[in-house]
C-alpha cells in the first residue's frame, strides 16, 4: 500500500489504538469510520468512545466493546457504510 505506513492493536477486545490515521470520518456507539493511506477501516462494537485522536501525528485511541475490525479500500462511500 502506498503512504504512509500504520499500526493496529486491539487489546482484550476493550480498547483499540492505531498510528497513521488521517482522518475520523464518522462516528456512533456502535461504529467508527477512519481514514488511513489505504483507504478505510470500520470498527464496529458498543459503547464505543474515542479517547484520543491527533491528526499531526495520526495516532487513534477508542474504548469500549469491540466485536470486529473491517478495512475497506479506497472508494467506498462513506453514505453506503452508515446507511447500510
């Protein structure tokens, strides 16, 4: 993948952090949207919240009960994601 290179880790399914984020596109209890050189990644769960995010740095911190990671190439609307 071209870019800028990025990290993720999941720890015990409660908290999720990632490097090399650009953007957080959108955001529920149940879904978070982010941006990354290669497209998307889609982190679904309950009672999710971000903690921390810096887009100088592109460092992401989220808590809450994650069920599932999904990457998503470039192109995907953002409209087909949420309203799925």
């Amino acid at each position: 993948m071209e870019g800028v290179a990025h990290t993720l880790l999941i720890e015990e399914c409660k908290k999720i952090s990632a490097t090399g984020i650009d953007s957080v596109d959108g955001f529920t209890h149940s879904q978070i949207i982010l941006s990354y050189s290669g497209g998307r990644i889609i982190v679904a769960g309950s009672s999710l919240k971000i903690v921390a995010f810096s887009k100088g740095s592109g460092a992401f911190a989220a808590t809450g009960e994650i069920t599932g990671v999904k990457y998503a190439g470039k192109g995907i609307k953002l409209a087909q994601k949420l309203f799925k």
